[in-house]
C-alpha cells in the first residue's frame, strides 16, 4: 500500500477514535452543540482558526496569487483576517452574553419565530454545499494518493466525516481543531521552510518574487473602487454572521474568552494565510505556464518535499478540509434542528434534541455527499452559495444588534429582497457587483418597512 495512503488513513483512524470517546460525554444539547459552553483560549483560537483555514484558503490563495499576482487576492487572507477581528472586537461579547445556541435564535428573540425561521433556512444551503465542496476536495486528496477513484475516496471521505461529526458535535470538532491546525500549520511552515532553503534563503526567496507577479493583474478592472468593495463585502459581510463562527464563540467558556480567542485566530489567520500567498506569487517565477493554477502549492511540495515530509503536507490539507468540513455540518444541523424540527417535537427531553441534532448531521452529511459525488462545479456553487441570503442577514442583524430600528416586517422583507436581488442580479444579469447591489437592495427594504413596522420591546444591551 502507498506509504502517503497509509499516513492519511492513520491521521483518519485518529480523527474517529476521537469522536467516539467524546461522544460519552454528551449528555444535553450543549454538549453536543456548543461543547458545554467550556472551550477556553487554547482550543477557541485553534478551533475559530481551523474551521475558517479550509482547503481554498491553501490551494485557493496560492492558485489565485499565482494567476492573478497580488492584486487578485482579497478574500484570503486579508478579509477573512478582518472578518475574525471584527468579531472579536464588535459582536463576541455580546453575542456570548445572549446565550444563544444559534445565530437564528437572535432573530427570534429581536424579531419573531417567523425570521428566526426564515434566516435558518436561507444560511441551511450554504452550510451543506460547502461541506460538499470540502467533502469532494478531501476525496480527490485520497484518490491522488492512492489507487482508489474519486468515487469511491469520496465516499469514504463522506462515511468518515458523518461519523465523527454524529458521535462527538461540537467538542469533539474542537479538540480535532487543535490537531488539525497544528498540523496545518506546521505541514505549511515546513514547506516554505525547504522553499527558502532551496532557494538559498528568505531574503533569497523573495527576490525571486517577481515584480510582475506582484503587480499585473492591477488596473484591470472597470469597475475599480466598486469592485473592490465588492471583493472585500463578500469575505466580511457574507461570513461574518456564519453559525460556524458563532457557534465557537457561544461555546467560550467567558465572554473574554470570545473576544480575545476570535483576536488570536484573526491575527494567527493573517500570519498563515500569507504562506500560500507567498508561495503562489513565488511560483510564477519557478513553474511558469500552469493550466491549472490550483495545481502550483501541490506541485511546489513535490518539487521540494521528500516523501515523508510530503506526508505531513498531505496531511495538512487533509486537516483543513476536515476543520472546515465537520463545521459546515454541524452548524446544518443545528440550524435545522434547533430552530425547525426541535420547536414543533412535543415534550423533547436532551435525549430527544442531541438525537434529533445528530440525524440532522446524518441527513446534512447524506446531501452534501450526494453533491461531492455527483455535482460539478461543486467550488463554483460554494462560492456563490457564500453570498446567497447573506447580505440580507447581515442587514436585519446589524439593525437588530444595535439599533431599535425595525420590526418583523421590515426583517421578512430585507431578508428576501437580499437575496432576491443577488440571484438576479448574479445569474440572471451577470452583474459584476451583484452582493454590493442585495446589501443595498436590502437596507432600503429594511428602512423603508421600518417607518411602518413595530418593533418588539426588548433590551439587548449586555449586563
């Protein structure tokens, strides 16, 4: 058997031996949901870290600075770096204080059932196709590393991840957090390590960075400071008011503990995100000419990796896809079940919502493999399904959050116009700035019902 193939199916059989001793602690819906709301600062950074650094933030980032040069790159790592700092410094607390167990609960709580509903259902698609996304990564992962087709590596990807995820929730996601981006990080230091020395030293490495690959795809656009807003909305505003971020932030033990962890993994993101950032600019000098410019980082690791060391890469991008993978479906889950299905179970002990939640999981899981196997273009879907709905989500919660501005109404209204608009706009149209167009389709909506709608009378203000 390939040596490779034997490293990754050890790092797998420790991911499910995990699952299945944490599982024995689970005994109520915070347990499996939001860990007991225990995680202190080690394993909240790691896990805000991990579950955010997936496979795009490696192969995406390089492939997009090798094709495209500095100016191409937006989203990872520098939005997502100030998504995570924006958290830390505007909404963890807060947030944390609420004792939520979802983000849809908030809008129950400012608006209705009726939004907390609504929100569930439009955030429920983008979680699933991006755990397809990462599913199908992981599976051709294997099957590059083995004898196996994709379509069987993605079945088993897929048996591997619902199981894990079912049995151990949220603490089980959170302590493997912890492995999966030790691993990734180191699997990627070590690569740019052997680079520069190859290289003949970091200052050696960087002059080889070519002024080109810095600057050409600058100017290009028509749409200049619109665009750019645009390339920048998408990563804050779209993934900002995510359940997979929030659903670690609810899980801190203190509200300290969410602030200063969502902090550290901002900073730990940006600090690691510029290693694929190098690397791709790096590689238009050394690889020139790539078809496929997601390929350069795998190729940049076997140019310069020994097998062995080629293993602990493997199993870093192995371990962002699981980080991010067994997040989306959680967070699925627990959208589907806590604000759908667990509200209209009549006389529901914690016995029957962790089993409702873990089906949930199952069922999410069964989808999203369905999607890996059988849908093409699965990245394609992931990236327009991270602007669908949320522009009108991040709407009605800044205006919920903060201000008294706003009842059911003007939620409902804003939630759909949003996404309405970024459908049309985005498929139906073509329109180059299609989420700038829904965030703005969605304030109007909400302000215009607000002079005519009644809000609830409810202090948010932390105590």
């Amino acid at each position: 058997m390939n040596v490779v193939l034997v490293g990754i199916l050890l790092y797998i059989a420790f991911q499910l031996l995990l699952g299945l001793v944490v599982s024995r602690s689970i005994r109520t819906e915070d347990d499996y949901l939001l860990a007991g709301r225990r995680l202190g600062y080690g394993i909240a950074t790691f896990s805000i870290f991990a579950t955010w650094f997936g496979a795009e933030s490696c192969i995406g980032t390089a492939g997009a600075a090798y094709a495209g040069g500095l100016a191409a790159v937006t989203a990872d790592p520098f939005g997502y770096a100030v998504c995570l700092l924006l958290m830390g410094l505007l909404f963890a607390v807060p947030l944390w204080k609420m004792q939520l167990v979802t983000i849809a609960d908030f809008f129950r709580i400012r608006f209705s059932v009726s939004a907390e509903r609504l929100t569930a259902l439009i955030m429920i698609p983008t979680s699933v196709l991006w755990a397809a996304a990462q599913i199908r990564a992981f599976g051709l992962v294997v099957s590059a590393s083995s004898e196996l087709s994709v379509s069987v590596a993605v079945t088993a990807a897929a048996a591997v991840v619902i199981v894990y995820t079912m049995t151990g929730g949220m603490l089980a996601d959170a302590i493997t957090d912890i492995v999966q981006g030790g691993v990734l990080v180191v699997g990627l230091v070590l690569l740019i390590v052997f680079v520069a020395d190859d290289l003949g030293g970091v200052s050696s490495m960087f002059d080889s960075i070519s002024e080109e690959s810095l600057v050409r795809s600058a100017g290009e656009s028509g749409f200049g400071v619109l665009q750019s807003l645009e390339a920048w909305a998408i990563p804050i505003c779209g993934s900002l008011i995510a359940q997979e971020l929030i659903s670690r932030v609810l899980a801190s033990r203190s509200p300290s503990v969410a602030r200063r962890s969502s902090l550290l993994a901002s900073g730990m993101y940006l600090i690691v995100g510029l290693i694929p950032l190098t690397l791709g600019l790096l590689g238009f000098s050394l690889i020139p000419g790539l078809e496929h410019e997601e390929q350069i980082l795998p190729m940049i690791a076997q140019q310069h990796l020994s097998t062995f060391f080629y293993i602990i890469f493997a199993g870093a991008l192995i371990s962002a896809i699981l980080s991010t993978v067994d997040s989306a479906l959680l967070a699925a889950s627990a959208l589907l079940s806590h604000n759908i299905l667990l509200p209209i179970i009549p006389r529901k002990g914690e016995g029957t919502k962790v089993f409702t939640e873990r089906m949930g999981v199952f069922v999410m899981g069964i989808v999203a493999y369905v999607l890996a196997l059988y849908a093409e273009g699965v990245y394609n879907l992931v990236k327009d399904a991270s602007s669908f709905g949320s522009a009108g989500i991040f709407v009605v919660f800044i205006f919920g959050m903060f201000t008294g501005i706003g009842g059911t109404r003007s939620a409902l209204v804003s939630l759909v116009v949003g996404a309405v608009v970024w459908v049309i706009g985005h498929y139906l149209i073509g329109f180059e700035l299609s989420y700038l167009l829904a965030l703005a389709s969605s304030l109007v909506a909400y302000l215009a019902l607000a002079a005519f709608d009644r809000p609830k009378n409810i202090d948010l203000t932390p105590t």
